[in-house]
C-alpha cells in the first residue's frame, strides 16, 4: 500500500441543466478524520453521501469540502409589496405636517426594507434531483483527486523519511564505534580519576573505589540502548515498506526513539559520543516532525 500524506487540494466542476457547480476539498493534518462540509440550500442530503465516501477512503486529516451552485437562464422577480409602501407613505404624510422635511423620493422609498421583494425562481423538482446527482458524482471525482494528491505527497514523505532512518544508522554506527565507549578507554580514564583522588588524600578505600569504578562504567555502557535504536530502525522500515495510514505508528517509533537517544547523551562520558548523540537527536527530531503530515 501507498503512504499518503494527510495535506491536499483538489476541485472539480460541474454542470447539470441549469446548474453549474463546483466543489473544493482542502485537507489538513489532525489526530483522526474529520470531513466538515459546506453545502447551499436545496443540497442538504449531499452530506450523507459525502461523508460516507470520504470515511470509506480516508483515515486521518480534516478536510474542508465546499460546494458553490449557480444555476443560469434563470431571471429573479423583483416586485413591489404595496402593503408596505401604502404604509410607509401613510406614515410619511401623517409626520410631513410636524417636521420640516422634504417629501420621500422614489429611490429612498425603494430603499426601505420591505418595500422591494426579490424573488428567486422557481426550481424544477426533476432539474433539481438532476442537479444533486451530478453534484454527488463531481464529489467523487474531486474526493479521487484529492486521494491522489495525498499519496503523491505520501511518496515524497516516504523517501524524506526513509533518509531520515539512514542518517540515524549511520549515526548509531558511529556512536557504537567511538573510541570513548570502548572498555579500555572507560577504565583508563576511571583510573586516572581514581589515581588523583588517591593522590589528594589517604583516606580513600582502593577496593571500594574500584567498585564504584565498575559501577559506573557499567552505567555508562550504552549497548542496550544502540541495540533498541536498531530494533526500531528495522521497524521503522518495515512500515514504511509496508505503506498505508501507518502515521501514529510511525510517531510513537519517533517518540521511542526520541528516548533512547537521549539516554545515550545522559550516560556519555565522551565529547565525541555526545556530540553523535545531540546529532542524532536532531535527525530523529526531523523524522517526527515529517512523520506528522503522514496519514
């Protein structure tokens, strides 16, 4: 299966009878699905349909879906409510006596509410069933474009993190190899530390020294830890291999190896060893965050 990414756009036009349409899906990144449709009067029962046919397609991502209709040939009636402007010119000769103020014109009449109505035209039931139809089959074209697009940029996303994994190997193998882990490099720099301590005063126990010497040489050894770090690159590849909405799995490999590695910085004793593990660190920190935008 393909890796998508959770970030597209697609449009799709339409037209049926008098209608002319035109969808816009945008989608975004978030923790689940959510699809949040904006649909015109009369086009109602379309939400159903498009959240079903989203839901069977996506998994993760908020997607904007916006439907604008226009239909064409199709003039609005505009009338006078003469109700209206009986009463509002009964009212306008009933304060002219009091106020001294020039007579209503024609278009300040027109402007009041009220006095005006517009009219839409009248739909065709059959035009309209047609209309929604159509709109429903635009949907499913724009939802296919928008897919696509999500597993073009899912492919982009999976070759990023596929270098990602192949920087931190590489980094680990550094790690593992620096001179400063080695156990001959640990106890010599232990026994010059201990050799200083002896010099300074007579009150140090030697036995118990090399104890603490052991102690924390076996504290600072960092194999379990490079060897999680490769468990979970052998994992991280097998899912992006594998494909399909594997983003929150891929997170929390981010997190886990976002723990590790900052393991290997607390126990470094070593320049080297720690400035392999803040680079390291920073790789992973970019892998989560590509990891983010993936389905």
């Amino acid at each position: 299966m393909a890796l998508s990414s959770m970030t597209g756009f697609a449009r799709c036009h339409g037209a049926s009878g008098p209608y002319t349409f035109e969808w816009e899906l945008k989608s975004v990144n978030a923790k689940g699905f959510d699809l949040r449709v904006r649909l015109p009067q009369g086009f109602d029962e379309l939400d159903a349909h498009a959240k079903k046919r989203a839901g069977e397609l996506l998994s993760r991502g908020t997607v904007y879906a916006n439907l604008n209709v226009k239909r064409t040939n199709a003039a609005a009636t505009v009338r006078v409510n003469e109700d209206v402007l009986n009463a509002v010119l009964k009212a306008a000769a009933l304060i002219s006596g009091k106020v001294d103020a020039v007579a209503p014109s024609i278009d300040g009449l027109l402007a009041i509410k009220g006095v005006v109505e517009v009219a839409e035209p009248e739909g065709d039931e059959e035009e309209d069933k047609a209309a929604r139809g159509a709109a429903a089959e635009a949907f499913d074209k724009a939802l296919d474009e928008l897919v696509a697009m999500r597993k073009r940029e899912g492919t982009s996303l999976g070759q990023i993190l596929t270098q990602r994994v192949d920087e931190i190997e590489q980094l680990a193998k550094k790690a593992e190899a620096a001179p400063g882990r080695k156990p001959e490099a640990i106890k010599a720099k232990l026994a010059e530390q201990i050799a200083a301590l002896l010099d300074t005063s007579d009150r140090f126990d030697s036995d118990r020294l090399m104890q603490e010497a052991i102690l924390i040489a076996t504290k600072a050894d960092i194999r379990e830890e490079l060897d999680r770090i490769a468990s979970h690159i052998a994992q991280a590849r097998e899912l992006i291999g594998k494909g399909g909405p594997i983003g929150r799995k891929l997170d929390f490999l981010a997190q886990e190896f976002h723990r590790e590695v900052n393991t290997c910085c607390s126990k470094s004793n070593d320049i080297e060893l720690t400035n392999t593990g803040l680079a390291m660190k920073n790789v992973v920190e970019q892998f989560r965050e590509q990891v983010q935008n993936l389905e």
